[in-house]
C-alpha cells in the first residue's frame, strides 16, 4: 500500500467514526491538485477538515492585523474554529494562496482573478512588471499583486501575509490597479461566486 492509499484508508476511518480530518505537511506534501480532487470525490464534499497549520498561522496573522476581516470569516465559528469542507482541499496546497477569502458579508472583498484583469493597456502593464520581475528589479506592492494575479487567483491578505505587506498597503495597491484601469473590483461575495474554481 502506498504512502497516499495510506492517508486516503485513515481518512475514510475518520470519516466513519464521524471524526473532522486533520492534514499534516507530511500529509499535504503527498498531495497534488488532482489526487486533492480525487479524496474530495471518494469522501464526499461534505466531509469537513480543520485548515492545515499553515493556514491557521495566516489566519492569527490575519486576527492580528485586519481583525474585522477575521469576525467577518470565523467571529460565529467558535465551536468550528478553522474548520471546512474538504472541497477546499485542493485550494489549500498552494502555498501563497491557501484558503480564498472570497465571501465576505460585512467588509469588502478583495480577490482577484486572472479574469479581472482588463484588456487593452493592462496587457502592456503586465508585459512590462513580467520584464521587470524576470530582470530582478524591484516591483510596487501594486506591480507584485498585478503579477501574482496574472498567474492565479488570490485575495490581498494572503498576497500580503506572503510577500510582508500590510492589508493596508495590499488593498491601496489593489485601489492603485483598479484606478489605473489594471482590473476590475468586484467587492460583493456574491458577484465573485462564479470566479472562485476548486
């Protein structure tokens, strides 16, 4: 029996026993997105997990410097603190991206997609951070986020959290790509449910 068919037996035993999965780094590090979306369909999306620790760090990060957006997410989730389905799974094993903060009630959303980005003079922006990056010169807050949402999607907490940038600053450099016509802000959980992909 291989190290997955290993994993995947213990989480269906957890699953019986009515148990919340647990993934370690050694768990996640067997893990890629397509063997992510096969555990999903072999246990069911309605399986819940506890986020990996990884991504609880983030989330007492985030706790720490944007603390309204930390109610807005887990304020009522007292009992289920850091817990989900398991259909995020395979969202999570991206380390820069992790959980999406997507689906905010009471504050605005910023998540972005490669869709957000706009055509036109934004495809010159680009083309000009990407010679840049590749050059290994420095990039504005708001270069590196138009960058890393060209590659996938991501909100500016984790962009933030990953490259040491305040939420503060992430969200202006957001501001700054929406002013200059980079992309387009969708601040409502409900006009971002069709970009978010598992």
């Amino acid at each position: 029996m291989t190290d997955l068919e290993k994993l995947l037996a213990k989480c269906t035993g957890n699953v019986a026993a009515g148990c919340i999965l647990e993934f370690s780094a050694e768990d996640l590090a067997l893990l890629d997105r397509e063997t992510a979306h096969g555990f999903v369909a072999a246990l069911g999306g309605s399986v819940l997990m506890r986020l990996p620790e990884k991504e609880i760090r983030f989330f007492e990060w985030l706790r720490e410097h944007d603390e309204p957006i930390w109610q807005d997410l887990w304020g009522e989730a007292s009992d289920a603190l850091y817990v989900v389905g398991i259909a995020l799974l395979p969202l999570l094993l991206d380390n820069v991206r992790g959980f999406p903060i997507c689906d905010l009630l009471s504050n605005d959303n910023y998540y972005f997609t490669p869709i957000h980005i706009l055509g036109g003079e934004a495809e010159y922006y680009l083309a000009a951070v990407k010679e840049r990056f590749l050059a290994k010169e420095k990039l504005t807050p708001a270069q590196l986020l138009a960058l890393e949402i060209s590659m996938a999607p991501i909100d500016v907490w984790h962009f933030g959290y990953h490259h040491g940038i305040s939420p503060e600053s992430a969200k202006r450099a957001a501001e700054h790509l929406v002013g200059d016509g980079i992309i387009i802000h969708f601040r409502k959980a409900e006009e971002l449910a069709n970009f978010v992909e598992f």
